[in-house]
C-alpha cells in the first residue's frame, strides 16, 4: 500500500492523473481484496488477547483507518472519472 500510494502521489505531482488512477485502483483492489477480508477477522481475535488495552485497539484503529482509506480512495476515483466526462 506505501508503495502504490507513494507512486499514486509521484504520478499526481508529474500530472500524469491517468496513471494516478491506475495506482489508486490498485490500492483499492489490494484493500479490497486482501486487507478488509482479514482484518476484520484479526480484530475478532484479538478481542481474545489476554492484553486488552494495547493489541486489540491498535487492531481496532488499523480497521477504522483501512475503512477510511477506502472511502477515501473511492471519492478520489470519482472525482477523476467525472473529470474524464
């Protein structure tokens, strides 16, 4: 995700918005596909840890964070495609 996002804003800073696209698509199939699938999962796991404090927030805030990104990535993308219009 660090690299696509560093390549998605290296594409934005040269202009190039197609190719933008192309790596926050990426992104978003990636979370998608692989990070939402199990971490949600992970986080019910967690909840059985016998540290109740540290392990299951930071799992807990990583959930949140992965679930903004998406709606992040995707307000981006539409924002793209209506300029494409």
């Amino acid at each position: 995700m660090s690299r696509l996002s560093q390549k998605a804003l290296d594409a934005l800073r040269a202009g190039d918005l197609d190719r933008m696209e192309q790596y926050l698509k990426g992104q978003e199939s990636f979370l998608q596909s692989h990070l939402l699938i199990w971490i949600p999962k992970f986080l019910e796991r967690m909840a059985d840890s016998p540290s109740d404090i540290l392990y299951p927030q930071m799992c807990l805030i990583l959930n949140e964070f992965l679930i903004k990104d998406q709606k992040l990535i995707g307000e981006v993308l539409a924002m793209l495609e209506t300029q494409e219009s």
